[in-house]
C-alpha cells in the first residue's frame, strides 16, 4: 500500500519566505509520517511532498505519479483552497485513492469540505493516530478485521446519508515522548534554510511541546482542545536525544522551537535546559516565550544552554486589550521579562498586534487607530530603552478554530468579499483588514503597517542580525516588500 502525505500548496503564488516556504519542513505531516511507519501496517510505504515548496503543478504532477492508495493533505487558512483544489483534481484523475484531509482549518471547519472539495474523510484534531487507524482501515491485510464503516474511527467528519457526520472525538496522546521523531529522512532536507535569523548554520526547527494552557481569544490553538485541553511536554531526555540526533545526521548548529511557549512549565524547563547543558550540546537555539513565568535563574540556564533569541508575545500596549483578548500579562510582567532577559544578553524581538477585538458583556470592543497607534509608540519606547532589540507588528485576523472566529462571526465583522475566500486570511498577499470596523479606514491601516515595518528594518539593520549568511535572503524580502509597497500606492492612487 502506497500513503502519500501532502503540505497542500496555495491557489497563489509564494515567495521564498512567504508561509514559510522553503524555512522549515512540515513538521506536521513528517510526525505523521513517522508515527505510521512505526505503529502502522507492515508494508506500506510513504512519500511526502512540501506542496509550499513545489508549487500547485508540480505537486499535482507529483500525486498522479505516485498514485497512492491514500492521499493525505494537510492545510491551514492561507492554503486551504489549495487543498481543495488538490483534492478536487487528485478525484478527476485518481477515482479510487482515498483523499483525507486534516490540519488546523479543517479541524476548526470541517463540514465546509464536504462542500468545496471531494475528500473521502477529515480528521479533527491531532492526527498521528486518527491517520494510522485510517490507513489500517483501507489496508488490504485488515480491512476484513474492520468494522463496514468509519464511524467506529474517532476523530473524523465523514459523509453519512450524504451529510457531514462528525465520529466521537479523538483524545490527545497522553505522552508525547511516544512519538517517533519526525521522518525528516523522508523529504530533501537541504531544500529548507531555516529561520532566517542565526547565529550559526544549518539551522532547523523543532518542538518541545504541544498545546497550551491559555485561553487567548485570537489563538486558534482552540482548535486542538477538543475534546479537552491538554498541554504535554516532552520529556528532557527525549527532546536532547532529537537534538544529537539532528547533529549527528545533518550537522545541525542551531534550533529554533517552534512550541507556543517555551516557558509555560518553568520547572520542566529549567530541566530541559539542564539536560542540554549536561551532554555539552555545542548549540545556539531560539524559541517563542511568555512574558510571565520566568525568574533569574531560567534566564541564566537559557544562556548557558545556547538561547540568544526569543520571541516575545506581548501583542499590545493597551491594558485594555491585554484583558480583553485574556492575554493573562501585564505591562509591568512583559518589562520585567525584557529586564531578566537582557541581564543575559538574550536578544528579543517583540511581537504585537494591531487592531484587537474582543468581546463583553455581548458587546464587541476593537482597537481603533488610535489605539493602534498606541501601541506602535509602546513598541518604539521598548527599543529606545534596550527592552526589546526588534519587533514587529501585525494586522489582526480572525482565524477559524478561534474564540476571536467566533466574535466576528457574532457580531458579522468579516468583510463580505473575505468571507470562504481564505486566500486573503494571509494578508502579506495584499495588505487587507479581514475584518470591518467603523471608522478604521484602509488608509489608515497602510500607514500604520508601513511605519512598523520600517521601524522593524531599521532595528534588523542596526542589531546585527543580516549578515553575509542571510543577506540573500534579507536583500530579497526588502525588494519583494518595497515593489508590493509602490504597487499598492498606485492602487490606491487610482
């Protein structure tokens, strides 16, 4: 039996960088990937193609080839039409493979499927043992053993009676540590350059965790706790043993994790940090932070243990909107963060939002451009003071799977043109507020978003990180950017 595995491609054309192209592998579909090989069937083999990397043709070309008996397709927002689409024309020239998709937009809408493409199955929510039943199910050595249908298979929205039906829901694997690391022996790693900001190359991507324990109204992490939430942690050991693995088989120097938060469990951490000093690991290694919990002492084994660079969500300047969107940190918290931080000369960039929405007492509340504005001027007193060495700001957009979807569905904030066409959730496209709101204008949007980028350049420029090893990469995102810029002026001017 043959299992194709896709990262589905957009319905767009994509720059280096954009979505991640040509960054990392699909860590996704590479854990599924390994997670069959190893508790899977005998006998079935598996191909992988980065649908980002290839392009819309070459991916279709590359399916008709191998002409898999199972077909699985995993998308997000920004490229889901491309997986409909994909799976729409896999159909028309492959009748009898069975098309699956998954991934964080189908999990958070996954009878829209039904209606725009001609998939066999969904899986909801994680997918590593979801995906492996399925292929039991469909194999030829078992399909007798199995039940007539799939809804003995949790974890799916399927078609019954000609409606979407979802099964009962799949629960999280409990530990983690289980998982075999990701098939990267599958794919051609040198076709990903990793994070663009490094120390030291190669450099690639992994994870620590999943889930989170937070309740941010803008995160579409939501989509991965049903039918609980459930944050695990893999183990120090486990995490340490990927890492020399990594060095050993592909000459690794830096790793950047991608986990929500590096932090959350600041015991747990601190080990994980111990573990990686104790072997020796001579590696530099990034990772995303909350502001809160973090004291002196992780700091320092952060440092010790190779972490230079941190992303930092502190998302606004405005009390306000940090209750409102339940960040669940202060100002003060995110001050005193950068100020542990930098007594270590650990570099941070800080990440923030414009234009938040939340909800009260049934009421919707947003941040106008004022308010936006606000926490622009929040991010430039930050950098002068030497709180924070980079940031940047994006528009926010209310992704399916999220409690924000649900606001803006509540209180009909999605633009009419916007709505299903999910290209347009990935604004670097075109600049755009997915969202409408009285008295913001486009303009005004624009404005603000060409300040911060600006502000973002100089500080990339001026803290050290372009470098020859980057400075193609660098060069190349700074031209694509200014002719979308000049474009969007004409635009707008006519």
């Amino acid at each position: 039996m043959k299992v194709h595995l896709i990262f589905a491609p957009t319905t767009f054309p994509l720059h280096h960088g954009d979505l991640g192209k040509g960054i990392d592998p699909p860590l996704g579909i590479l854990y599924i990937a390994s997670y069959l090989r190893k508790f899977g069937p005998q006998g079935v083999s598996i191909k992988i193609t980065d649908g980002l990397v290839e392009g819309y043709e070459k991916t279709l070309q590359e399916v008709i080839h191998e002409n898999a008996d199972i077909i699985g397709i995993s998308a997000v927002t920004p490229n889901i039409l491309g997986a409909y689409k994909l799976s729409n024309d896999i159909k028309k020239r492959l009748p009898s493979a069975k098309v699956i998709l998954g991934g964080p937009h189908p999990t958070a809408l996954p009878e829209e499927a039904f209606l725009r493409s001609n998939v066999d199955a969904v899986v909801v929510g994680e997918g590593e043992v979801t995906f492996t039943e399925l292929v039991s199910f469909y194999h030829p050595d078992t399909k007798e053993k199995n039940s007539s249908d799939l809804s003995a298979i949790d974890g799916l929205c399927i078609l019954l009676n000609d409606k979407p039906f979802r099964t009962g829901p799949r629960n999280f694997i409990n530990d983690i540590n289980s998982i075999p690391f990701p098939a990267r022996d599958l794919i051609d790693m040198k076709k990903y350059s990793g994070y663009p900001i490094f120390k030291e190359s190669p450099t690639t991507a992994l994870l620590t965790s999943r889930g989170c324990p937070f309740n941010c109204t803008f995160c579409s992490n939501n989509v991965w706790r049903s039918p609980y939430s459930k944050f695990r942690i893999r183990s120090p050991k486990n995490i340490a043993d990927e890492i020399e693995e990594l060095i050993k088989l592909y000459g690794f120097k830096e790793f950047f994790d991608y986990s929500d938060e590096f932090n959350t469990n600041i015991k747990h951490t601190k080990e994980i940090l111990k573990e990686i000093i104790k072997r020796k690991l001579s590696i530099h290694l990034k990772c995303q932070l909350r502001a809160k919990p973090i004291d002196d002492e992780l700091a320092q084994l952060m440092k010790e243990a190779g972490v230079w660079y941190v992303h930092l969500g502190i998302e606004s300047g405005n009390k306000e909107t940090l209750q409102g969107i339940r960040k669940g940190i202060s100002l003060e918290d995110v001050e005193q963060c950068c100020n542990i931080l930098k007594k270590y000369n650990i570099k941070i960039w800080g990440l923030f939002m414009y234009f938040n929405v939340w909800e009260r007492d049934g009421k919707v509340f947003y941040e106008d451009y004022e308010k936006s504005l606000n926490t622009f001027t929040y991010a430039k007193t930050m950098y002068k003071k030497g709180l924070i060495d980079y940031f940047g700001g994006s528009i926010t957009t209310p992704v399916p799977g999220s409690e924000l979807w649900d606001i803006a569905i509540r209180h009909a904030l999605i633009k009419d043109e916007c709505a299903g066409n999910w290209d347009m959730w990935y604004y670097k496209r075109d600049l755009r507020l997915v969202s409408r709101f009285p008295d913001v204008s486009e303009a005004s949007i624009f404005k603000l978003h060409q300040m911060t980028v600006k502000y973002t350049i100089r500080s990339l420029l001026f803290g050290g990180l372009i470098n020859l090893k980057n400075l193609r990469f660098s060069f190349l995102r700074t031209v694509y950017f200014l002719k979308r810029q000049f474009s969007m002026l004409l635009k707008r001017g006519s």
